[in-house]
C-alpha cells in the first residue's frame, strides 16, 4: 500500500494528506520537548544533590524520587491534557502538533521515571565508591584530593 493510500486512511484522524505539513510539527513538537526534558532532568539532579552524601543509593533515590516525581509528574500531566485538549482544535496542523506533543510528553515521562532514574541509581554507586564518573577507575575522594592538592604547592 503506498504511503499516499495510507495517509489518505489517517487524514480524518490526523488533519493532513501530505506529510510536507507534518515536518514543521514533528520538528517544533522535538524542540518542545527537548526542553520538558531537561527541566525533568534538572529537577531529578537538584534533588539528589540536596540529599546527604552519608545515606545509602536506596535511600537517597527514595529521598529524590519522592520529591523530584511529584514535580514531574505535576507537570508532565498538565502538559499532557493541554496538549490532548489541542486536538480538539478545528485546525489540522495544530491537532497533529498536539497529537504528536501530547504522546512525546507521555514518553519523557516514562522515560525519566524509568530509565535516566536507574542511570541515576548506577550513577549513585559510582559517586558511593570514589569511582571516576565516566571511566570507573577509583579516585580519591574530594577531601583528600583537596588536602594533596595544598601540600604540593
């Protein structure tokens, strides 16, 4: 079946018949969403950094989820029916941008949930034992790396 026949098929749900109209939506509905993501992200981070450093990784991604996921959650929701309500607009090219915005805004909160928050928990491990955050080679820790730093000079 060619594209065509199927878009054809899903213009009475989507408002358009070419997908020369959706380009600008999909690129403007992942600019959006880049940003929903990283405000997501930073919440996720100022919360685990405002958690005490002597708590085990469990506990402090307890104390960060419990704070950080009312947050996102609050958000992400009011974003998600803002953007569902917009489908119900008259005009084709701001259904398929609501359409195609509400779902994104669905994943990035799936996904921070999910996945970047047990890269978070990884993370936590390596920060517990002096690991190199991106090598995982063992480092001295910040005071004692501090303490050499001044006798060298």
């Amino acid at each position: 079946m060619p594209i065509k026949h199927v878009n054809k098929t899903l213009s009475p749900f989507w408002g358009a018949q070419d997908t020369k109209r959706t380009k600008g939506n999909c690129i403007t509905s992942a600019a959006r969403q880049r940003g929903i993501g990283i405000d997501d992200t930073f919440v996720m981070l100022a919360a685990w950094r405002r958690t005490s450093v002597k708590l085990s990784v469990p506990e402090r991604m307890g104390h960060m989820m419990s704070e950080a996921a009312v947050s996102i959650t609050i958000t992400s929701l009011t974003d998600m029916i803002s953007f569902w309500i917009g489908i119900l607009s008259p005009f084709p090219s701001v259904q398929i941008f609501c359409a195609y915005s509400g779902f994104a805004v669905c994943f990035t909160y799936l996904w921070h949930i999910t996945f970047f928050a047990g890269c978070m928990a990884v993370s936590g491990h390596c920060e517990f034992k002096n690991l190199h955050a991106i090598f995982g080679y063992k480092v001295l820790p910040e005071s004692v790396a501090i303490k050499g730093a001044f006798k060298a000079a």
